[in-house]
C-alpha cells in the first residue's frame, strides 16, 4: 500500500508511511482471521467418524471383528450389539482406541 502511495507520487514523512504500513497491516490480519474463522469444518481431517468401512471378519453379536477402513485393518464391534457379516459395508459411529464402532449401511 505504501509502496503504491510513493508510486502515485504521495511521500510523505517516513512517520506517516509507517504508519500507514502499520494501519494496513493491521487491518489485512484482521479481515484474514475473520475469513478464517467463519469458515465452518464439519469434522477434522483425521476424524474417522462417517467414514465407510467394510466387514473383513465377521463380527459376532456383542463380540470383536474386522472391519477395514482406508486400508488399514481394524477391530471392530457393531454398535447395535448384533453381528455384522463379512462383506457389509458400513458407516463409522466411533472409534474407541483401535476399535471401531460400526453400523451397517
């Protein structure tokens, strides 16, 4: 902004172009932490919930299988204490340490 002020042929003192720098500074760090801040993020990156997954070893009722999910393998357990069969896909409820709590789709 300066810059553009002594290109137009307005100098000034140095105090004022500080000043004015300052000003603009200020201002444009305001106008950015507002645009960043109104921006709503449903969930994080890393947040599994939502997520698909399918069943790779059954899951018994009220008991622990395996699920995969973004490659990875995974114990997990049906949310609604039934048994899940391998192959069905499901949707991620929670994940509790390396458990995933599923249910079917």
């Amino acid at each position: 902004m300066v810059g553009a002020l002594v290109g137009l042929g307005w100098g000034g003192p140095q105090w004022a172009q500080w000043l004015v720098f300052t000003l603009t500074a200020i201002g444009a760090v305001a106008v950015f932490k507002r645009t960043l801040s109104s921006s709503e993020v449903t969930h994080a990156v890393d947040d599994l919930r939502r997520e698909p997954a399918v069943v790779i070893e059954e899951i018994p009722a009220g008991g622990v299988g395996r699920a995969e999910l973004r490659g990875t393998t995974w114990g997990a357990r049906a949310v609604d204490g039934g048994g899940l069969a391998r192959g069905t896909r499901c949707r991620v409820e929670r994940v509790d340490g390396l458990t995933l709590w599923l249910r079917s789709e």
